[in-house]
C-alpha cells in the first residue's frame, strides 16, 4: 500500500474548526481546532488518535453531513460548505454503524443501495458481481442480513458503500467488532479498489497495525493534529527506546507488564506481546533504576512499531498538560488507580477471604469456578456450539477467541445464564446452569459490548438501578456506589446522562456497574472494541488488578493482543473448540516455538487450518 506518483489533492483542509454545545453542562466543546491536512488522490490514508480526538467529526464534516464553523474545506476540489451534495453523489462513507436493513437479503441490500445512489441498471449486473466475488458473498446472496456474521456484515456494508465508483471514500473504523481473519479480508478489498479504482480512501483505525499500511497517517488528540507523516517517519519517534522483556518460566506476561506500565517515571508504554513484553523506555529514564525496575530480567533492543511511535507521542503530550512534577506523579497516579482497583475487591465474602490468605500452591490455582463439559446449543437444525469442554480456575483470567459466527458469542451467554444450553454439563461459580440460572447471575458481573446502560439515566442513576437489581439497598448501596465511583474516577460524572459520556467514560461506568455487588466472576464481552491503544492499556491494567485479588475474569475479544493477558485462552470455529491452552501453548499449536509467532498470526494459521481439513482436524480438550 505504497504511496502514488500522483499528487493531486482529493482533500484540503485549512485551519479547520468544529464545535458543539454539550447540553448537559452548557459548555463549547472544541472537537476539532486547527486542523490542515491534505490527501493526495489514489492513496491509503489513516486518522488515528485516542477517543474523542476528533476523527469521525472530521469524517463527517469531509462527507457534507456537518458544516465546518471556521475555515475552509475541499473535496475533490468543491468547497464543501458551498456544494454538499455535490460531493456526496461523488463519495462513499461508510459510518460505524452502518445502516444495513436486517430483514432484507445480501442482493435486496445491494438493490437497495444502488437505487439511492442512481446506479444505472444497466451498470448494475457486472458491479454486483465484482463486490460479491471480492466480498465472499456470492453464494450468500439470498440470506438475509440480519443472520451474517459481523465480519460478513462489514463486507456487505462495505459493498454497498462501493455499490457506485466513488472518487473518495471514507471508512470510520470499518474493521471493529471483527475478527482479524475478516479484518485481513476487509483491508484486501479496500486495497483492490486503489490498485484497480485509483480510489482515494481515508479510514479512522483503532488497529495501529492496520495504520502501518497508509501511505500517509495524521495523528489526532483533542481535536488538533499533533503528528503526521508517513507510518516510517511515525516510528521514528520511539527509535533506539524500544526493547522486549521475557518474563520469568511460568510467569504470565501481565505481572511483568503491569509492573512497568505502573512506572510512568521510566516507561512510556509496555504491552504483551508473542510471550515477552515489549516496553518503551523513557528517553530520560535512570538506567539503574531501569534495572532495577526489570529484576535481571532478559531485555533485547528490537525496531518500533508505528503504536511505539503513537505511544511516544501522547505520553510527551500528557507530560506537557501536567504540572512539573508530572513523571511521579503519574507513577504515583497509576500505582493508587490500582491499590483501589484491588481494594473494593477485598470484601467477597469469607469464602473469597479465605482464598486470598492462602499460600501459592496446587490447592489455590486449581480450584475450578467454571466447568464445561460436552456443551451443546442448537438452533433449530443449526448446531452453533458442539459438544465443547473447557474448565476455568479461580482468579484466572480466561480468553474466548474465534472468528465471528464461530460460536464463541453463544458459549459466553451460555456461560453467563443469559442463554439455556441445548445439551451438556454446564456449572458455574458452584451453580448448575442447566437447573438454576438466577442464582448463578447472582455470583457474576457482565459488561456487553454495548455496555447495556440506560443512556437517558445519569450515571449515579444508573448505578443505583443496577444495584438495587443486584440486591444491594440502603446503606450497603451506598456504600458501594461510593467505592466504585472512586476506583473508576468517576467523581463529576454523578449527573451526567450515561448515553452523553465519552466512550472512555462509558466503559468505566459500565465496569463500575458490573462489579457494584463484588461478583466472583466478571465475563466481558468485546470490552475494548473500538477503543485506543492507551484505553485499553488502562483498561487491562484494572483487569489485572482485579485477577491479582481473586476475582476470576472470562473475556471475549477482537484484539489479538489481549490474549496475551490471559492466562489461557479457547479459540473456537464452526462451533468446535479448536484450541485451548496457555497463550504459549496455543503458539506453538500453531506452528512457532517460542516467539515465532504473536498471537494474531497463531490465531489465523490455526482457524485456517481447521477449515482447511476439518475432517482431520481433532476437537482439542486441553493443551498441556
């Protein structure tokens, strides 16, 4: 996805300006200030930046559908505040939601698209049979929309987007919620059109890695540029500061992350990654205390990353919004977040209480809070999950992992009481969920990846919604309210409706909730979907906190990263259990010893595999 010769300009920017009244507090919002981009035509193009910098605002300014308030903007070569529709016959935009009609057929969808849009009908048969041949959906063409998996939704969004040639095309996260084989899948469509269409295309990412691809990449915070350049001249920035650490045998690479991260005086970023941890050091950092810091523990200098680079930049940002003293305090900052992250967790009960004071050992670790055995959901004649065994341990944190459509969704509500099982033994937090699924949803906590929070109610009105269903009243209600209002800094927020929060917000309100009546079990589903790199290193670093005090996490995601912060992980396809071990342990399933492989490339080579011969493949019920 290289960079093109032709250096036409499909989009112009200067000194651009957006703003909004938030209703809640009555204050101008400044969620776009400043900005002067250009895009050459025929290139890839990323707008990366954490929650709330500003990207979707500006991809909708581009797209006509908000008026930019001060400067000016051009879209291939109209001015967009003068002639909107103009541009919009001539541009595709796909939204983060796109609006596909689930009651109507793959074609009914293309039909559909292609009669807003004016396509010719004569023009009609040779582009749908493109799209579909380069979307995998031609023998799915009478399915209706609503029974495709994610990834195969993206694709027809994405189709239908492309229904007409346009010039430019703007795609607001498009690979969210999917999985990497149909994000791979996604990113080749897209680069056909360029090679083939000359298409223009510019894309907002929470995938860095998918940045590393653009010809071009601006990065965004708070509603202003703060970098841009080609993703090389990005890593740049994190040059000679990059190094990987391998935590000690036996030792998941979460404790050894957590403890750098929690050194903002040192570390600038530090994330699991294909069994070592690889960190980025301060430029200024105190080498002793460095050593000191990683406790003998083997480190080798390795190349940036674009998300190196990307770190580099917001954490130099963040040192210049903070005071002098920033680098303690901010140590100081991310140690205390944790202390009460680890405290609220501290009163589950003599049972939880009992299990803490214990000493490391057999009698601990292998105490089993889930068991899962020959589990069975059909769906009339459709059978989503096939006879899977699985058990997980107390303070475990246990990763679900598959394509979308492979059954692993299903296993989770299975496992949370919210879905019956077809077959099978199913018992959680000492409950048989085939006989008693309220008194186990007692024992658990749950975060959906919508959050399922009542967005009219405030976040203080939610929380004690939540608790009073949860059985918590009075005093002891109160009391919790208090505590997790403080372990999720969400002190100001009490009468902010939920639905206005910045997604960060959102997503700690959502924790907060499902944590209100100290479950022993916390699921999580696709938490983290759509969230920034430094959300989500925020985010694991609760997760952990909360595993290191007994609190057993089972959790579904889309980042192939995040597994290395499990302790083990499933992976699932066609409703069969494909994989399950430790993250090491699924790697080298996959064909790489040691850290031949990061868990992204496991994951696809042993899906693929599976499909391949799923005759040969066995149904693996442990990997020791």
């Amino acid at each position: 996805m290289g960079e093109t010769m032709n250096e036409a300009a499909a989009l112009v920017a200067s000194a651009v300006h957006k703003r909004f009244l938030a209703k809640e507090t009555g204050k101008i919002i400044h969620a776009v200030t400043d900005v002067s981009l250009r895009l050459s035509s025929g290139t890839l193009t990323a707008l990366v930046g954490p929650d709330g910098a500003g990207k979707t605002t500006l991809l909708r300014m581009t797209a006509g559908l908000l008026k930019v308030d001060e400067g000016q903007l051009e879209v291939l070569g109209i001015d967009v505040a003068l002639d909107p529709q103009t541009i919009q016959d001539r541009i595709g935009y796909m939204p983060q939601r796109f609006g596909l009609y689930e009651d109507l057929s793959v074609q009914e969808n293309l039909d559909l698209y292609a009669d807003l849009h004016g396509v010719p009908a004569s023009a009609r048969a040779a582009r749908y049979a493109r799209l579909l041949q380069m979307t995998g959906l031609a023998s799915f063409t009478r399915r209706p929309a609503g029974k495709l998996s994610g990834g195969m939704k993206q694709k027809l969004g994405l189709a239908c987007t492309l229904v007409r040639s346009p010039e430019l095309l703007l795609l607001d996260e498009p690979t969210v919620g999917v999985d990497p084989l149909s994000r791979r899948e996604l990113w080749d469509i897209v680069q056909q059109m360029i090679d083939e269409e000359h298409l223009t295309v510019l894309v907002t990412t929470a995938f860095l890695g998918e940045a590393e691809h653009c010809a071009h990449v601006f990065v965004l915070h708070e509603g202003k540029v703060l970098a841009e350049g080609t993703p090389e001249e990005i890593r740049q920035r994190a040059r000679g500061l990059c190094f990987d650490a391998v935590p000690p045998p036996g030792q998941p690479p979460r404790i050894l992350q957590s403890r750098l991260f929690d050194d903002a005086r040192s570390i600038i970023d530090a994330v699991p990654h294909g069994g070592v941890v690889h960190f980025v050091r301060q430029p200024a950092a105190d080498q002793r205390h460095l050593d000191a810091l990683l406790e003998s523990t083997p480190v080798t200098e390795v190349e940036a990353r674009l998300e190196d680079g990307f770190m580099v930049l917001l954490r130099k940002q963040q040192d210049m919004d903070r005071p002098a003293a920033h680098a303690e305090s901010g140590t100081r900052e991310r140690t205390e977040k944790m202390e009460r992250v680890k405290g609220t967790q501290g009163t589950a009960g003599p049972e939880r209480m009992a299990a803490e004071d214990e000493p490391e050992g057999r009698e601990k670790v292998d105490e089993v809070v889930i068991e899962v055995r020959d589990l069975v959901r059909r769906f009339g004649d459709f059978t989503a999950v096939d006879h899977v065994s699985f058990s997980v341990r107390r303070g475990e944190i246990f990763g679900l992992l598959g394509p979308n459509g492979a059954g692993k969704t299903t296993t989770f509500r299975m496992l949370c009481g919210l879905l019956p099982a077809s077959g099978g033994f199913l018992q959680v937090a000492g409950v048989n969920l085939l006989r008693a699924r309220a008194a186990a949803r007692r024992k658990i906590g749950y975060v959906s990846q919508r959050f399922s929070l009542y967005s009219d109610l405030s976040v203080m009105e939610n929380l004690e919604f939540f608790g009073s269903a949860y059985g918590l009243h009075g005093s002891r209600l109160r009391e919790r309210i208090a505590i997790v209002m403080q372990q999720f800094d969400l002190q100001g927020r009490e009468k902010s409706p939920s639905g206005q929060l910045p997604g960060g917000f959102k997503q700690r309100l959502a924790m907060a909730v499902g944590l209100l009546h100290e479950p022993e079990i916390l699921f999580l589903d696709e938490p983290t979907s759509g969230t920034d790199p430094m959300k989500r290193r925020e985010f694991w670093r609760r997760i952990t906190a909360l595993s290191e005090v007994g609190t057993t996490i089972v959790i579904t995601t889309h980042f192939m990263e995040e597994a290395e912060y499990c302790d083990r992980i499933v992976i699932q396809d066609a409703g069969k259990l494909l994989a399950l071990g430790t993250p090491r342990e699924v790697r080298v399933q996959a064909g790489g010893e040691g850290n031949h492989l990061d868990m992204e490339e496991a994951f696809i080579g042993i899906v693929e595999r599976a499909r391949r011969t799923p005759a040969e493949t066995p149904r693996r019920e442990a990997v020791r």
